[in-house]
C-alpha cells in the first residue's frame, strides 16, 4: 500500500514539522528533500508516536505500529518478556533520544512512490492523533482489520498527556511494597531520619503513600512515571504543608534502592529546602510495618554491623551536599550581598 494524499497533506501540514523544519516545508515539495530533512521529520513524528504509546500500550501489544518480530528483538535487547519493561523503556528515553518508530529513509521512500507496510502506516496515523474508528477513512484498512482491533482500542483517546494508566502499572508490577526513607533533617543536628514509607494499591487502583515523620502523618499520592523518575506528591495530615518526591528508577526492574530528592519547608526558618532522600526496599514481612516509629541516626554515629543503617549514613557523611537551602531577597541588591558576605 501506498500512503493516502490525506496522510500526506496532514504530515506536511502539521505545526511540529512545519516548525522543525523552519517553514522550508511550505517552499519546497517533499519529494526534493535531502535524507537530512526527513531525519529530522522522523524524529518528530518518532517523539510524539512513543507519547501516544505510553497512554495506549494495546498500539504495541497487538503489533498494530510494530512488527511482532522487531518487538520481540527489543524486550530480547531488555532481557525481558513484559511488554511493561518495554513501556518503562520508552518512558526513559527523554527529551533528546527517541525510539526508532519510522526512519528518515522510509520517509523518504513514501514520498517518492514507495510501498509502505501497515504498521508504518498505522504509526503515522498515531502521530497525527487520527482516532482509531477514522482510520478506515485515513487509511482504506480493510473492514476485517477495522473489526480486529476495535473492541480494544476504541475506548482509548489517544491523547498523549503527561501521566498514564501504563506508568502506574508498571509502578504496581515493580515497586509497590514497604520501604525505610532516609534523609536528612534540616534543623542543624546533622541526623539522619530513618522512617517507614509504603507504596500500596487501594481496592479502587489508585497508588498512594503512607508516611509517618517526627510525628507528622503524611499521605500522598503516586502520580506517575516520567523520563525515568517516579513522581510523587504528600500531604501533611497535621499542619499545612506539602513535600514533593522525586525518585531516580532509570530502567531496574524491582530495586532494592532509591536514590531521589524532595521538596518541603524548613522547620528552622520556614523556607523551601530540597532534600536528597534514599528508598531502602524491604525484602521480609514486618508485622505493623506503617507503625515502626521514626528514628534519628547521628551522622558521626559508630556502627559495629556493616548493616543498612550503617551504610546509608555513611553515605550521607561522606556526600556533604545533601540540602539545598534557599535565601529570602527582594531586590537584585539582596542578591549581590549575598555573594559579598
């Protein structure tokens, strides 16, 4: 098959290429571009197919923009069977790598009268956000087609935008579970908290946070997974006070630890702080686990076991740029003293 004149128009025409390609695309035809340019055509259309992957995993699980074949050469590249891992891989991928979805070189065939495979026509249709019973229309898919992927894919608004249903699976396959958070507190004692902090599902799907710190209860909520960091947002129950996790998960699958940072108040002088905080995954079952209260570690306490304890205070001790503090200034004068003093 062929890519339809609608496709075509549409490619041409949309604002994100227009504007990589500096509205060259409005003066010259397609079919006189250079390899260079469609590269840079494909790496649009690339970015934006994997945002609409991310909301809708089923385009990927039922080979409708990637061949069977090649999916599975990628999860052997993971070393992994889930399609979540592949999901969780291309969550990673940031602003400035992007899965190959659709080459320069194809592009180039299709718009000087080359064949084109379905799947590829199929991924063209995502980037342009074409709803799934309009591709028929886009496209002349056969109805047996139309009939096969219907009932799965019709329910999905492939609208790729900010947090999704697949970030929060992959977050309820691999690190639901009890973990000890370690951080350092801002009141000029140099200790190190140790509190409990669990990831858990409720009944109704949602993920939350329970977490109890130098007597405050906090409670947040999992919103997602982004560019390879788990986002996180508590409430404290007690005053009027929020804290903001970030956490570093990259591509491990079931960590053992967290490295990330938080955004709260100081205690001393009521200012924003970020704290750089340590996940500890418990691996063994602990009756009352949301119970175990808080404990203060000094950061020149002597430890005999080379235990967990020991080892995330002895990194904190060793990496003094644990806290960020932020100053109070009106005017650039302010700052300008800041760096005087």
């Amino acid at each position: 098959m062929q890519l339809t004149e609608k496709l075509k128009t549409a490619i041409e025409d949309h604002p994100s290429i227009i504007a990589a390609l500096k509205n060259k695309s409005r003066e010259n035809r397609w079919e006189g571009f250079t390899r260079t340019q469609f590269n840079l055509v494909a790496k649009v259309i690339n970015k934006q197919i994997s945002k609409e992957v991310l909301v809708n995993p089923d385009l990927v699980e039922m080979s409708l923009i990637i061949g069977k074949q090649n999916f599975e050469k990628q999860l052997r590249a993971l070393r992994s069977s889930h399609i979540y891992d592949f999901i969780k891989y291309l969550s990673t991928l940031g602003e400035y790598r992007v899965f190959n979805w659709v080459s320069g070189k194809t592009l180039q065939s299709y718009w000087n009268g080359g064949d084109a495979k379905y799947v590829k026509v199929n991924a063209l249709t995502v980037f342009l956000q074409v709803p799934f019973a309009e591709w028929d229309e886009w496209q002349k898919i056969p109805d047996q087609r139309m009939d096969l992927y219907n009932s799965s894919l019709s329910r999905h608004s492939f609208a790729g935008n900010g947090f999704n249903r697949s970030s929060m699976a992959i977050i309820k396959s691999y690190y639901l579970g009890n973990y000890f958070l370690y951080y350092p507190k801002t009141d000029g004692s140099r200790n190190i908290v140790k509190t409990p902090f669990i990831l858990k599902e409720l009944d109704n799907g949602q993920i939350i946070v329970k977490s109890v710190s130098e007597g405050h209860r906090y409670s947040g909520k999992v919103i997602g997974i982004r560019d390879g960091c788990l986002y996180i947002n508590c409430q404290n129950l007690d005053f009027e006070e929020m804290e903001q996790y970030v956490f570093n998960i990259g591509l491990e699958t079931k960590p053992e630890v967290l490295f990330g940072v938080s955004t709260t108040v100081s205690v001393r002088n009521r200012r924003p702080v970020a704290l750089k905080n340590i996940l500890v995954k418990q691996t063994r079952d602990q009756k009352n686990f949301d119970g175990i209260p808080e404990t203060e570690l000094p950061i020149d306490k002597v430890f005999t076991v080379d235990g967990e304890e020991a080892i995330i205070v002895n990194y904190f001790k060793h990496n003094t740029n644990y806290i960020i503090t932020t100053n109070s200034c009106r005017k650039l004068d302010d700052v300008k003293k800041l760096v005087a003093g």
